[in-house]
C-alpha cells in the first residue's frame, strides 16, 4: 500500500503538471488573487532570457495575481519559458499559496516532499497537501494519505490514510482505489472487508491499473471477495500481461500451459514465459527452460534452456540452481558435470531448499577432496546478481 519516499518521486515530480493545467483554466477574481505587489524579483536581471509568456506573467505576479504566482513558479522549476530556478518557484509558489490557491499549496507541497528548491521538510508537505486537499485537490489528497501510510515526516495514521484514499477514490483517482482496495484487503485503517476489495480493485483494474488487475486476478482465482472464476481470472491476467506486468505474464502463461480459465495453448504459454523472462522473473524464466527441454527437439533448445536456468539462478533462484544440480548430474540433455552439479546443490541447500542435499551428498562422492574444497568456497562466495534492465 505504501512506497518509500523515493519511489514517489516520479509521481510527484509528474503532478506538477497538473498546477500548471490547472492554473492555465482557473483563472481566479481579481479580488481573490491579487494583493500587495511582492518584494523586486531576483529574476529581473535575466528578464531578456523569458519567452513573451513568461514575462507577463512575471508582470502579473508581481502585481499579485495569485496563478500567475503559480504558472510563473512552474515555469521556473521546470526552466521553460525562462532560466531554471527551483527555489524562485518556491518563492513565487509561497506569494500564491499564502493567498489561498489549492493549486500553489500543492506544487509548493511538492517542492517540500521532494526537496526541490528548498530543504525537504515532510511535516511542511503534508501541512500543504492537507489544505489543497480540503479545496478538493485529488493529487494532494493521494500524496497526503501516501505521508500518512508510510509515517514519513509525519505521525502515522493509517485511518486518515484511508479515509483521503477513499475521498480521493471516490473522484476517480486510480491510484486511490488501488490503495483503498488495499487497505480494505488488509485492514488497514478501516475494517477488512474482502467484498469492499474487490469492488474497488475492479474500479481500479478497469481504469487501467496494471496491478490492480493482476491482484483482481488472484481474488477471482482464490475466490476473495468475489466468486471463484478461472475465466475472469485469465481475462484479468492477459489485459495485466499486455500492460508489461511481468507477474501477471507469469500467471497468464501457467494458465496458458494448463489450461486453466483458457483453453491449454503451449505456443502462447512459452511467449508470456518468454516475455515474463526478459522481465527478470526467475519463475518464468525456469518454466521456459523445463518446457524448452520437454520439447521435441530439446537438442537443440539446450543451449537456450541452459543460459535460461544459469540467468534465474545467477539471480537467486532456489528451483532454478535445483535444476541445475539436476542436469548437470544426470548428463542426459546438458553435458555431465560433477562439479557444477555439486556447486548449485550446494547454492540452493545454502537458500533453504533442504531436497538439495541429498542429490549433492551424492554427487560429492564423485569429487575429489580438493575439489570439493575448491567448490565450497566458491559457494560461500555466492552472491545473486542485481537484476538487470
């Protein structure tokens, strides 16, 4: 339900567009946006340096009209129109917000969140967010909950989470009603209600939520809050696996391979397998090997399969280091090798798969001491790779 505070980042840095849109159709009273002219602009001497649009609206802002505040302070966190100056648009964010523009109390909440042009500072954030958010500023009321969830600078309060979830939901916020659906699902905050999940997961996934269509998925394949329906729950799948959700590539390509809400397609199941793979899912990508090597010319997909099962457990993969033990040992379809058969049982004993240690205890007697001296210090310096992109 929560994020760290720098996987919001994107997000937040995006919803500054949304002051900008806002402050392009909200054009206030003149009574309600414009009061004593401000202290002279550190940005007169680069004046020359501002599009046409830009410097009136430096002339209107320092006249006092409040969205010309915020649209002059957006184009100067984002240097277009005029030179880049984040903590300008700061200043010029503040003049606005103090007057009472929602939309410069949010982009100034931004800039606290994010530390942009002034010292981060999560209370003042959230502060900000709270007052945009009583003006009806959906972005402000998600950011507020996701402060409130996490604890971040702020005390946590997982029932006022829920409740800016929920208002923020309730005007179409997708990612609102992923996170209510979640709260819901876990009870957190609110009384966990698996039929309030679903509803709101599916309002989600039907707004394009590639999670919430994933997790739908597994309600309707579980039966959680909805009736059991392996249909719906493939259907849900494949729209997830088609928005590059690798999690729900996998599912999609079990359902394929087992023809479970669909009918079996071995052809589709290897392409989500496939797909899921080049995602770095270590499941997927050891689905693809085994049905690869199942296959009638496993001969000459041997290569493919290797490289497959050594990616999954170069990157951490119990099953995948198992199978490896296991190909290796067997000498059947990859060429026989003891010692990297004793290497990766021992790697998936050491990450807690215990089957591993028999066929290891039994591949050791081929070895010499030596050798196996050699391998387990080779398994003690084992360390799963980062993924990569």
């Amino acid at each position: 339900m929560t994020q760290p505070p720098s996987a919001r980042l994107p997000r937040l840095r995006a919803a500054v567009a949304v002051g900008l849109a806002l402050a392009a159709f909200c054009p206030g009273p003149a009574d309600a946006s414009k009061s004593a002219p401000p202290p002279p602009s550190v940005l007169e001497p680069a004046a020359e340096q501002m599009s046409p649009k830009v410097r009136e609206l430096l002339k209107n802002a320092k006249e006092g009209d409040a969205h010309a505040q915020n649209e002059l302070a957006i184009h100067l966190a984002t240097g277009k129109g005029a030179p880049k100056s984040p903590s300008e648009a700061v200043r010029w964010w503040t003049m606005a917000a103090d007057k009472g523009l929602a939309e410069a109390q949010f982009n100034l909440a931004l800039a606290y969140d994010q530390g942009q042009g002034v010292a981060r500072d999560s209370a003042r954030a959230a502060e900000l967010y709270a007052k945009a958010a009583e003006q009806g500023q959906v972005a402000a009321m998600y950011n507020l909950a996701e402060l409130l969830s996490s604890g971040h600078g702020v005390p946590m309060n997982l029932g006022q989470a829920a409740k800016h979830y929920e208002t923020a939901a309730t005007k179409g916020h997708v990612k609102s009603m992923y996170n209510l659906a979640l709260a819901y699902s876990r009870g957190k905050g609110l009384e966990r209600d698996d039929a309030k999940a679903a509803v709101w997961m599916r309002k989600a996934a039907e707004a394009g939520h590639p999670r919430a269509q994933y997790l739908l998925a597994q309600m309707y394949a579980q039966g959680i809050g909805v009736p059991k329906d392996s249909a719906k729950a493939a259907q849900w799948l494949e729209r997830a696996a088609k928005k590059g959700h690798a999690r729900a590539q996998y599912s999609y390509a079990l359902h394929c391979q087992q023809g479970q809400g669909v009918p079996a397609d071995c052809e589709a199941a290897r392409r989500w397998y496939r797909e899921a793979a080049n995602r770095n899912h270590t499941g997927a990508m050891c689905n693809l090997a085994l049905m690869l090597l199942d296959d009638k010319d496993s001969a000459k997909n041997s290569a493919e399969a290797e490289a497959l099962l050594l990616r999954a457990a170069e990157l951490g993969d119990p099953k995948a280091m198992f199978n490896l033990g296991l190909l290796y040992q067997q000498g059947q379809v990859l060429a026989k090798k003891p010692a990297e058969s004793y290497y990766w049982y021992s790697v998936a004993a050491r990450h807690g798969l215990s089957t591993a240690q028999p066929p290891r205890d039994a591949v050791a007697k081929e070895l010499s001491r030596v050798e196996r001296e050699g391998l387990d210090a080779r398994v003690s310096a084992y360390k799963p790779k980062p993924a990569r992109d």
